[in-house]
C-alpha cells in the first residue's frame, strides 16, 4: 500500500546508540530500512502497536509492541534527525540572527556559543514538534489500522460460522429433503410432464 510517512529519524539501536534509519509508515505497518538502502530491515504491524508515547522533554518517540506478537513486546525509540548545526557566524543568513551582534574581538567567543545555543534551542523545538507530529499520526494510523482488523476479523468470523452452518450434517439433510419436496411437488403439480 502507499507510503504514508517517509521520511529519515534516528532510531535506538543495541547499546543506547543512535542510527540513521528510513522510516516508512504505511496504512498497515512501520517499515525500517537504511537511509541508503531499499532493504526493509524491521517492521511493525500497526495492529500490534501497543502504545505510542511521545515524550516532550526529549522529543522522542516510543512504540511499545504487544508481547507475543511479531516484535515480542520489544520497544522502539525514534527521535527526529539533526541536522548540521551553523558553525560560524557566515554560516547563518544575514538578518536572522537573534542576537544584536558586538563588534569586540573579545565578544566573538561569547556571541559563537550564544548563537549555537540558540540555534540548538530552535532546532530542539523542531524536533519536538516533528516528534509529537509524527506520534499524534501514528496513533491515528494505529486506531484506523486496528478498527480495519477487527471489522474484518468479525467479517472472517462471521463468514467463517455461515461456511460452519452450511457444511453441517443437519443442513445438509435440511437441503437434501428440501430438493426432494421440491422435485415431487413440481412431479405433482405437473403430472403429463
């Protein structure tokens, strides 16, 4: 089915490190790939999503599975990508600063680490928005997903109980007798045919 959401974050590997992944979401599942690369190398059914929780304070985001399922309960963090931050003052379009400027030698240190500092704190904002966007679909998603298997699954159940009643002993006595009434009267009413 069409992506839904696609696009590169960072999700938590083995030993609390951080890589790079493509992270696809369709109408039914989370697919994991390396950004490079068309490989699927994880996936996750939307309808074992146990839980999406997006935590402000770190803009992360993380999908509890259901135990027993395809991810055996196994959490997933992702977290938006970085993006390089400016190095120098050149490096940031004149006139969008948020810093008034001072032209000492001995400020330039300080307006460096200010201007970093600032710029991380906008960008952290960004992620935190990226992330809670990207959670608040995903639980959409996940709803709609999980609505789309049980009507099936009670279509399935349904069909599977009608299947049931119709190959049982009893109906087809039922339908067997029904033909044979259904020949003699027709013999009956017509008797020259």
């Amino acid at each position: 089915k069409g992506k839904i959401i696609a696009q590169p974050m960072l999700k938590m590997c083995t030993g609390d490190r951080w890589q790079e992944r493509r992270v696809i979401v369709t109408s039914n599942s989370i697919l994991f790939s390396k950004v490079r690369e068309t490989n699927i190398i994880d996936i996750i059914p939307l309808t074992e999503i146990q839980e999406v929780v997006c935590t402000m304070a770190d803009a992360h985001t993380m999908i509890v599975t259901v135990p027993g399922g395809y991810n055996s309960g196994r959490p997933y963090v992702i977290r938006p990508c970085k993006q390089i931050m400016p190095k120098t003052m050149g490096d940031l379009e004149e006139g969008t600063g948020t810093f008034n400027m001072r032209s000492t030698a001995e400020d330039s240190f300080l307006n460096q680490a200010a201007l970093v500092t600032a710029e991380e704190d906008s960008m952290f904002e960004r992620y935190k928005e990226v992330s809670y966007e990207f959670s608040t679909e995903l639980k959409r998603l996940v709803v709609l997903a999980k609505k789309r298997h049980t009507s099936s699954s009670y279509l399935m159940r349904v069909q599977a109980r009608l299947w049931s009643v119709i190959h049982s002993p009893l109906f087809q006595v039922l339908s067997a007798v029904a033909a044979v009434a259904n020949f003699t009267l027709a013999a009956l009413d017509n008797p020259c045919g």
